[in-house]
C-alpha cells in the first residue's frame, strides 16, 4: 500500500542556512504518528512543504498520492490541518464559522462539530476573539474532525493550551482515530503528552532523521546508564553504542542502543572503569532529551 506520506531527499534552507538536508520519512496509513525534534530542527519547514506552501530545494514529497506542491483541491478537502495558529477568522461567531467552512468539505458533518464544541458550555453566537485560546483550540478541532479527513496534520497543537484543554483535545482525537482510522501526524513541543498518545515517531535533528519507527520499540531498546564521574570519560568520543553523553556534577549519563552487558564491554575496551554502571529507567520525555541533547 502506498504511504499516506513519503518524503524522498528534502532539501532546503533559507538565507544559506540548511535546515533540511536529506530528509527520508514514510508515514503509513492509519494511526498517529509525531513527527519530533527540538527547535530548529526543520519540523514546521517539513509541514510546509507537505502542504505545498513550500517548494523544496530538492528532493520528492507525496501526499495521499499526489506530488505535494501540485495537490488538486479534491485531495485538499482530504485533509484536516493545524497550522501555526488556532483560527484565522476569529470575527465570526461558533454557529457562523461551522456555516462558513460547511461550504468547502463535502464530507462535512455538522453534527461532530456541534458535538465538541457544545461542552464548552459557551452560546453558539459567541465571537471567537473573545473566546479563551484553550476554547478556540476545541473549535478548531471541531472543524477539523467534522472535515472526516482521510489524514489530520497538526502542527504544535498544544501552543498555548493548559494541562485541561490539551487532555481534552487528546481524548477527543484519541477516540476519533480509534473509530475512523484517519492518519495523524503531529508536531508538539510538550513531549510527555505524546508517550499515551502517538504509535510511530520520526525524531529529527539538523534537517536528518535520526530515530524512525514505532515508539514502543524505540523505548525497548534505548537506555540511560549512569557512572560515577571520571577523568577518564572526558576524552571519550560518541560512538559504537554510545549515542550521546552528558555529564553532570558528579556522574555521568550515557545513553545508547544496547544492553548493560554490551555497554560495559565497549566501556572496559577503552579503559574506562566501568564500576558504578547503572542503568536508569526512563519515560519517553527522558528518551527523547537523552537522544537529542539538553542543548
């Protein structure tokens, strides 16, 4: 089966600065997928492109089968996104919008929106300037689900939103998958909302992917150790199992793709005394920190 999304060699940059610089990804059909990195990484350069507000330098990207820069208005209605910011036409009132954007989608359902937007326990004819950020999110939301897209692309969903709100919006888009099968793919700065939510990631760093695939997997099988401090580690380079390093007051974090016998022989092979290793269980927030840096 075709992907939903494939990304074949993405170039780009502006003002001589690379921010994508080969970028490969597949997301396939069905599920949720966060498409991860810190800032600056290339994550909304990548939506843009996708989209096709942005022609890459080089490089192939397909959306639902069609070229991403030429895609037919058709296909458009086929997708739900999020982008940037929460609502354009903040003027209009709950009942005036549902109205306005009913017109563009022929597989609009009228009674999804209303069903979000009706727990806000806000009047239908409330303009939404002078609705909360977290109350203008549902109603995004809601017109996104009532579209019935085959793929949902949100980007940095959370911005702005409280704890409550960013539950809310997660549960609801949870279900929604659940019942339709539509394909999700998300960007988000906070991290531990995604560790319940998202199925597959692509973590990307310097315009690269560095991690791709299913997120339970990537926990199975990346790991923190910690060792006591030593001058010895100072000239220890990353490489062979060991991913990236950071080191602390008194000890050591390491972090790589292998277990704790393996890392104890690649260490005691450099001459590093190895007694103290310990590994340290980590959450997906932690993972992600450790594979690409505190800085």
């Amino acid at each position: 089966m075709e992907p939903i999304i494939s990304c074949r060699d993405l170039r780009h940059g502006y003002g001589g600065k690379v921010v994508l610089n080969g970028l490969n990804f597949d997301v396939q059909q069905g599920g949720i997928f966060g498409l991860l990195g810190k800032n600056g990484a290339g994550k909304t350069t990548t939506i843009n492109i996708l989209m096709g507000f942005l022609r890459p330098l080089s490089g192939e990207c397909r959306v639902l089968g069609q070229p991403s820069h030429g895609i037919t208005p058709a296909v458009r209605c086929d997708i739900g996104l999020l982008h940037e910011k929460f609502i354009q036409y903040d003027f209009m009132s709950i009942r005036e919008i549902e109205r306005f954007y009913s017109r563009f989608y022929p597989k609009w359902e009228r009674a999804v929106f209303y069903d979000l937007v009706s727990r806000l326990d806000v009047p239908h004819d409330r303009w939404i300037c002078r609705m909360s950020c977290g109350q203008r999110s549902q109603v995004v939301l809601g017109l996104i689900m009532a579209q019935n897209p085959r793929l949902m692309i949100l980007d940095d969903y959370s911005m702005g939103l409280d704890v409550g709100y960013r539950r809310l919006f997660l549960d609801f888009l949870q279900e929604y998958v659940r019942e339709r099968g539509t394909t999700v793919l998300l960007t988000s700065h906070v991290v531990q909302d995604l560790d319940k939510l998202i199925d597959k990631m692509i973590i990307i760093q310097e315009g690269k992917v560095l991690v791709e695939g299913r997120k339970d997997e990537f926990l199975n099988t990346f790991h923190q150790y910690r060792l006591p401090a030593s001058e010895a580690l100072t000239e220890v380079a990353v490489g062979g199992p060991v991913v990236s390093m950071e080191r602390e007051r008194s000890t050591l974090s390491i972090f790589g793709f292998c277990g704790e016998e393996e890392m104890t022989g690649y260490l005691s092979g450099l001459g590093i005394p190895v007694q103290g290793l310990t590994e340290v269980p980590m959450d997906f927030e932690d993972a992600f920190i450790g594979i690409t840096g505190k800085y």
